[in-house]
C-alpha cells in the first residue's frame, strides 16, 4: 500500500511535459506501441511494473528517471534519494538503464528554443508526413517520428547532424561528443591493469595510453525561455526608521543604491529577465517579498535572480526598520525542496552588503555596514552557512567575511557596478557567469580607497552543476 501510495503522489505532481520525457528515456524498454496507449502517470508506471522495471524494494530505474529529467524535488522528497547519490550509482558499470542514445536525444530536445523546433520541422518537410511536424509537435514527437522514417538511430545520426549544424551548430559539438565517448567506451582495452585506446575505427581518437572514458565538456544550463526568469531586486536606502527604533546600529541612509538598481535593471532587462523591484522594506516585509516568489510557479522560466542591496553583517542583511534576516533563510527558500518548479533550474543571489567592520572610511565613499562602533568579527565563514547544500545555486557576495564593502553616494557600488558592466560586456560574447565574476574579482580588488588604503575583494560560492550564460538574443 506505501509503494503504491508513492506512485501516486509521484503521478500527481507530474506535468504532461514530465511524462512524455519519462516515456521517451523508456522505448528501450517499453515499446512505442505500448506507449501510445499510455496517457497518463499512473498508466505508465503500471507498465514499468509490468515490466519488472520497478517493485517494491527495487525503484533504481525510477529514481534514474527522475533523475535524468532533473526533477531532484520528487527524488529527495518521494524516493530518498538526491542528485549526488545518483550520480555515484551511475559511475558504476551496468547501472544505468537509459541509453545513451536516448538521453543524448533528450538532453538535446531541452537545448532546442521553440524557433529552432521550427527550423527543424521545416528541414524535415520532405522526410516526413506533414501531419507529424504541426504546431503541436515537440522535439521529442520529432525523433520519434525520424527512428520510425529509420533517418535516425543509435549508429545513425548523419541526418541529425546535418540539421543540428544547420539550425544550431552547438548542438552538433553535443553529439560529437557523445560519438567520441561511445567510441572510447567500446574500443578501450583492459590489459594488465592499462587502459589502451587502439586507435581505430573512430574519428579524432587520441593514440596511447589513457587514464580511462574520455572528459566530456560541461554541460550549459537551458536559458531559453522568454522571460527567462524573474529579477528580484531588494534596494533598502532610507534607514531612518532604523535610526529611530535601533539608535545604536547608527544606519545611514544609503546614497548611491538607487545608481546600483538602475544599473541591475538595466542588464538583466537585456538579458531577458522580468524585472521585479521592492524598495525600503523592513526584515518582515522582506520575508513576505520572499515568500511570494517562493510560492510563484516558476515552470515555465529557465532561472531565477535575486539582488541584495543593504546594510548588513556576517551572514545577514538589514531590513530598514534595523532587523535582522539571515542569507541562508532567503536562498534555502528557492531549493528544490521548497520550490519545485526551481528544481534542477540556476538560482542566482547577488548581495551588496557588509559582511563585518574592518574597514577604513573614505572622504567621498561610504560603506555599506549598519554599525560604526561594534567590534570586529574574526570567526566562522558565512558562505557556508549562507548558501544551499543543494545544486544549482550560486551567491555572489560584494565582500569576504568581516569587511566593509564600498559605495559611492553619487556612482553606486564597487561590486555592483562592475558586474553589470561585465555582464553587459561580456554575455553578448557567450562568457559563463563564473569567468565574468573572476573578471569582476579581478577589477574590484584593484580599486583603492586612497583617503584609508581602503580594499574589497568580493566572493562568489556556487553549487552549480553545468556552465550557466546568460544569451542576449
């Protein structure tokens, strides 16, 4: 009765989306016939266990599945498992049921945009019947349709390349990977404890010994929704209340924020984010920001973003009313766990904040912590506190733990400023999000406050899985 009360709450959370990848990674073991009957999670799942694919006690293809389609919330909330625990099990030879070929499939079906789909069905005119390209038709629909016309296979992908190189030639560096990886695995010999590739029969094979599988290139998160995901941006300047209820923190106002949004508004309006900005909130109406988002259906978005701008501490934030609001507490809030439709999706926090009060003051700079008289703090390391175990998160941080980080009342932030103009720069080029903060790093930590030798090193943590670029078209 558990497991199939499990099957059920599983089968509920399931998109239509979500089902028809599950069959598609299946055909090696359900056939299409089989499949065309199936029109819903229950029924599919009642033909894997007709199948003796999944039992009682035996959920290994099922947690593969799931994992292959990157729900991480059904894996640890229903099958008590997690992205890393899957990962190790299939390392081991003989433990993967998906093949190759067809995850290979999918994962380029999850990079093609709605107007390559298009470009794709239009190449394919001549090959196949009109009633199988129509509007309604996912990529998916097409492979399937092109293994059926036999224009594609495990060891038939000619026609696949010529149209990925044709429409998207990234997508072709996809498959050429995957083409040399099957070949290192089938033509490595063992010999005496050696692994030696002999050299034949696959194109830009590397002769001699080797350390084992050939290294794949990282994958790149999917970026190709419209919008691509909401910007939050938390811009807290007035501090009187601050001041007035909390008169020992002394917070001032913080001129030059509003420079800071505009610029944020600015590049990630360019880069397809739907720009949502909530001024001069106290630390509960911060928390209630949070959870509206959190609470938001975010399945149709590829990503998320939040900036930070405040005063703050070691691991923390201000709230203008003085209050306290941990790091921790707002990005756990956007985990698989608590925010399904994130699940497997980049989650960006960006925080222009002090973490600590070693600093020296400048005559026209300010800095962004809301204690001028407390001590200086020398212990623990916030960003392993502040950011999620889980994958696909990334926080960047305008300063290291116990410092100051430094802000212009006419010219905005260090930090800031400089990671917009690197985005702006350096995204129409294709750059990955962590080769433009290093490049911030970099740019940041040479500027000085002459009055006070004043420096700032700001710090990025990630648990991200794949390269994440933000495209501009």
């Amino acid at each position: 009765m558990e497991f199939s009360r499990c099957l059920y709450i599983i089968s509920e959370a399931l998109a239509k989306d979500d089902l028809a990848a599950l069959k598609f990674l299946s055909l090696e073991h359900i056939p299409l016939r089989k499949q065309e009957a199936i029109q819903e999670p229950k029924a599919f799942f009642q033909a894997l266990q007709e199948k003796g694919l999944i039992d009682v006690g035996n959920l290994a293809f099922l947690k593969e599945l799931f994992y292959r389609i990157n729900r991480m919330d059904i894996l640890a909330n229903h099958l008590d498992s997690s992205r890393e625990e899957m990962e190790r099990e299939l390392q081991i030879p003989g433990r993967a049921k998906v093949s190759p070929f067809r995850y290979l499939l999918f994962q380029l079906s999850e990079n093609i945009t709605s107007e390559e789909l298009k470009c794709f069905k239009f190449l394919l005119g001549k090959e196949l019947p009109k009633s199988k390209l129509n509007t309604e038709n996912t990529m998916i629909d097409v492979f399937i349709e092109m293994e059926k016309k036999g224009i594609l296979g495990e060891d038939n992908l000619k026609v696949l390349k010529t149209l990925c190189d044709k429409v998207d030639k990234s997508l072709v560096k996809k498959i050429e990977e995957y083409e040399l990886n099957l070949c290192g695995e089938e033509e490595m010999l063992i010999t005496e404890g050696q692994t030696k590739s002999s050299g034949e029969g696959c194109p830009e094979k590397s002769s001699g010994f080797t350390s084992g599988l050939l290294v794949q290139q990282l994958e790149v998160y999917k970026m190709t929704s419209r919008p691509r995901g909401v910007c939050l941006i938390l811009n807290n300047h007035n501090f009187a209340r601050a001041r007035a209820e909390v008169a020992e923190l002394k917070m001032r106002d913080r001129n030059g924020t509003d420079v800071d949004a505009a610029a944020l508004k600015k590049v990630f309006s360019k880069l397809h984010f739907k720009i949502a900005e909530y001024k001069d909130l106290t630390a509960k109406e911060i928390r209630n920001v949070v959870n509206i988002y959190q609470g938001e259906d975010h399945k149709d978005k590829d990503c998320f973003v939040c900036c930070i701008l405040s005063h703050g501490k070691k691991g923390i934030i201000y709230g203008v009313d003085g209050q306290e609001v941990p790091i921790q507490e707002l990005t756990t809030s956007f985990t698989g766990r608590n925010c399904r439709s994130l699940a497997g999706k980049p989650k960006v926090f960006f925080v222009q904040a002090c973490q600590g009060d070693a600093r020296q003051k400048g005559v026209n700079i300010e800095v962004d912590s809301g204690e001028q008289d407390s001590s200086v703090e020398t212990d623990g390391r916030f960003q392993l506190d502040c950011i999620p175990s889980e994958a696909d998160f990334l926080l960047g941080m305008a300063t290291l733990q116990d410092y100051v980080s430094y802000r212009s009342p006419s010219q905005g932030t260090w930090y800031i400023q400089s990671l917009c103009q690197h985005l702006e720069n350096s995204c129409p080029r294709g750059e990955d999000i962590l080769t433009i903060l290093t490049a911030v790093n970099q740019e940041v930590s040479r500027k000085i406050d002459k009055q006070n030798a004043g420096k700032q090193m700001p710090q990025p943590s990630f648990t991200l899985r794949k390269k994440l670029i933000f495209p501009v078209n």
